[in-house]
C-alpha cells in the first residue's frame, strides 16, 4: 500500500494500492474503510481519473465522494 500524500490536509483518505485494472483505497473513518473498485465497477475511465489523483496526492476523496459516489466492486 501507498500512502496517501493528503496535500490538501484533509482527506479521508489513508493509503491506495493500485493493480492494472483497479484501486484500492483505505479511508480513515467509516463502518468499511476498504474499498475496490475496478473495471467493472466503476469502469476503467473512473478508475484511471482515480489512479491519477492517488498519485498527485489531491483530490480523490472529492472524487470519489461527488462522481464515483456508490460504484465500487467491493468494500470490506
């Protein structure tokens, strides 16, 4: 896992780990804090957006929260 660089300084994002067709993401709060989401759902296009933002360091947890939304394959 990756840990999240946060530069905004708030995120709810902790660490990512990222595979070919996929990102895993762990938040710091809520009832599951692991989340999958893949090619399949999402789709790819969101999940490359995602990768992107993971690696800049800003803007996935706003992401997630107002275009990704519910659209994950797993959460645990």
């Amino acid at each position: 896992m990756t840990r999240y660089r946060n530069l905004s300084g708030n995120s709810n994002v902790v660490t990512y780990e990222v595979t070919e067709d996929s990102i895993h993401v762990v938040f710091k709060s809520g009832r599951h804090r692991n989340y999958l989401y893949n090619s399949v759902r999402p789709g790819q296009v969101v999940v490359e957006r995602m990768k992107a933002l993971a690696a800049q360091g800003r803007g996935l947890n706003s992401y997630i929260v107002s275009v990704v939304k519910d659209r994950y394959a797993r959460k645990w």
